[in-house]
C-alpha cells in the first residue's frame, strides 16, 4: 500500500441488499425519493477512499448580475428555467460567470452540504489526473504505449495499445457499456465491484477481445477508464484519490471531502464512477480546468492538455465528438466556436465549460432512466445560460 494512503470507508448496507439496490440503481428501477437517496449517499453502496481538501477555503463570490428566468429551444419547444430543473428533474444547478455564481438552486432536500453521486462524470477527472501526472513527469507522454507502465496487459487486446488511444477511447477493445441489459460488459464489471476483489475488474477488461486495430474505432467503455486508473496508480505510485487530492482537491480551494468508490477494500478506485463531491467543489474543479490546470501561477496540467482534451476528432474517417473523455459541446448554431465541452454522467450529471465565455455549469440530476429521459436536451440549457450571461 503506497505511504500515505487515506482512510477508507465502508459499506453500511448487508451484501444482498446492497446488490439488489446497486443493480436497480443501473436499471433505473428505483422510486424518485429512494434514488435521491441513494445519489447523496453512495458511500452506503461500496467502500471509499476519501478525497482530502485543504485548510484554505476560497470563497465563490455572487456576481453582481444573477440569471433569471431564461428562455431555453430544445426540440421545436420554448422552455424556462423552471421547466429545465423540473422536468428533468435537477438536483442541484449552480451557474458560474468569471468564476463568480450567477445560479445556485437546490432540490429535493439537498445543500450546499451534500455530496452528490457523479457517475461517468468521474471519468474526465480521472483523465485530468493523466495530464497532471504527464506534468509531474511520472507519464512521459500519451504516445507511449500502455504496457510500458501495466506490463500484466502484455499479449492482450491492449498490446500495442498508446495511452491516447485509451483516453480517447480508441483502443479497438470491444466493450459493450449499456446499463440495463445485465448482459453487458458494463453490467458484468458492476457485478465484479459488487463483489468487491481487488484485481478482477482489470482481469476482467484485459480479457476482452480485439474488435479493430487502435486508433480506428471510438467505443465508449466503462472498462477503459478502469484502465486509467490502473495506469495512474502504476505511473504515481499513489492511490488515485491520494494523487487528486495532492494536485487539485487540496490546492484549489475546495470546502468539502469528496470520496470515491473502490473496487474492493484496500483496493483500486473505481475510475469510471462511484465520485462524490458537493455541488461548488464540482464547480472549483470546472473552474481549475477552465483556467487551464494552473493554480496560484502554478502549473499542474501541461500547456494545451485541456484544448486537447474537450476538441473534436477524426477516428476512421469519421468525426467523433469526444476528446480525453470529455465531451465537445456544439454552441447553439452547431459550431465550436467556443471551445466548450462537458463531463457527464447517467441519470443526468454535468460539468459544462465554455472558456471563451468564462462559463461553468453544474448539474446533478436523479432522472428515471440512466440514459435518454431528460424533457429537455441539457447542451441547450447550457447554450440558453451562456447566451443570457453574454
């Protein structure tokens, strides 16, 4: 165990009930008020590493001009901003201009206390942590190959595998990723982090077959920022959550503990999900990124990382609107022309940044699906906020 290591914490819950709620959490097979519930609570479903802050707080100021009402075109309808946290059921929105808030709304009985599940969210802050490390040195670049840091993937479908490839989630593995299928790769990695065994989720990806050569085919996989983690944890020496909260949680002002699910106890964070943060600190981490992973004058990402990250790019022939596991967001006349781009995760959680117009967006949500439930599509939200904010 690396010097240093955090104190975990542990599941409360007996095995089977935890089980059973964890499958009905990725069914979307969970009542409005259970699954609220269990969003605010995610150190109940599997054990924790916790995520230290600071002594030093930094105070997210009002702005001087606050968002209103706003009107929102999504799907050939006009929507307000009562609409938007209604009907898709928001949990928490918090709204920042030039690092100031201009929105913060809670629901459900959420604070500005309460730590909120992210989902795949987690997968951009764990692809942050790769630059950090490039910056450190421990990562020489993201051309090198994979196995020069995980030998153990030696002879598997990630042989010749470089560590872009897997940020852009181009390694050729295949991987299904839906959530309510139990049949899935996704689904059969969850039942592996219910049983909680250190090792066997990474087993379990390293097996996968082939199913194009690298850099030809964007799979969205679960699976491959397992890997990440693996690949962080070998490269640092440090347990992820360790590595994060030495970097960005403890050096930028954060007011809160965060803590992230592991594989096991004692083991590997789950790199893909299982993050919980407060609503404002998910919005400093925006903040640390939008201004290009320097703090205090101090570089911790390399120069052009976050460009590099949230861009388009072209995968066998065609344009695939994904970068190191963010998400390029299209302004309202569909160009990207402000280099905006988002975290996000199932069930509805957002990180939005637009740097050309100094915006940050957070956005939790407990939406009855994990994927296409939202009334009214979040990139317009984003987009409308931006334009009233202008």
């Amino acid at each position: 165990m690396p010097e240093g290591t955090l104190t975990e914490n542990r599941s409360e819950l007996d095995p089977q009930t935890q089980a059973a709620l964890v499958r009905k959490v990725y069914e979307g097979k969970l009542l409005p008020g259970i699954q609220v519930d269990t969003f605010r609570n995610a150190e109940a479903l599997f054990a924790t590493r916790t995520v230290r802050c600071g002594s030093v707080i930094k105070p997210l100021a009002y702005a001087a001009t606050q968002l209103g009402d706003l009107s929102i075109r999504s799907r050939g309808t006009e929507y307000d901003l009562f609409d938007y946290i209604s009907r898709n059921r928001a949990a928490g929105v918090l709204v920042l201009k030039r690092g100031r808030i201009a929105f913060e709304h809670y629901e459900f009985g959420n604070d500005a206390r309460t730590c909120w599940l992210s989902m795949s969210l987690a997968k951009s802050i764990s692809t942050t942590l790769v630059g950090a490390a490039i910056q450190d040195g421990h990562i020489g670049c993201v051309d090198e190959l994979l196995t020069a840091y995980l030998p153990e993937l030696e002879g598997s479908a990630y042989s010749g595998t470089s560590i872009r490839h897997l940020l852009q989630m181009t390694s050729g593995v295949s991987w299904d990723d839906g959530h309510i299928d139990p049949a899935t790769e996704r689904r059969h990695m969850l039942e592996l982090q219910i049983q909680q065994q250190s090792g066997s989720i990474l087993r379990f990806v390293a097996q996968r077959p082939r199913a194009a050569d690298p850099g030809t085919l964007w799979n969205y996989s679960t699976g491959e920022t397992h890997v990440v983690g693996a690949l962080l944890y070998a490269a640092t020496g440090r347990w992820v959550a360790d590595y994060l909260s030495d970097k960005i949680w403890s050096t930028v002002g954060m007011e809160a503990n965060a803590t992230w699910w592991l594989e096991s106890p004692h083991g590997l964070e789950v790199a893909g999900s299982g993050f919980s943060a407060t609503l404002r600190d998910y919005g400093r981490f925006g903040l640390f990124v939008m201004q290009d992973g320097v703090v205090d004058g101090k570089r911790v990402l390399p120069p052009g990382w976050v460009r590099e990250g949230g861009i388009p790019r072209t995968v066998g022939g065609k344009r695939v609107d994904y970068g190191y596991m963010w998400w390029p967001v299209p302004a309202a006349d569909g160009s990207f022309a402000d280099d905006a781009f988002s975290a996000r995760g199932i069930f509805g959680q957002f990180i939005y940044i637009n740097p050309r117009e100094e915006v940050v967006i957070v956005v939790w949500s407990s939406r009855s699906k994990p994927r296409g439930a939202e009334a009214i599509l979040d990139n317009d939200f984003f987009n409308a906020a931006v334009a009233a904010l202008r």
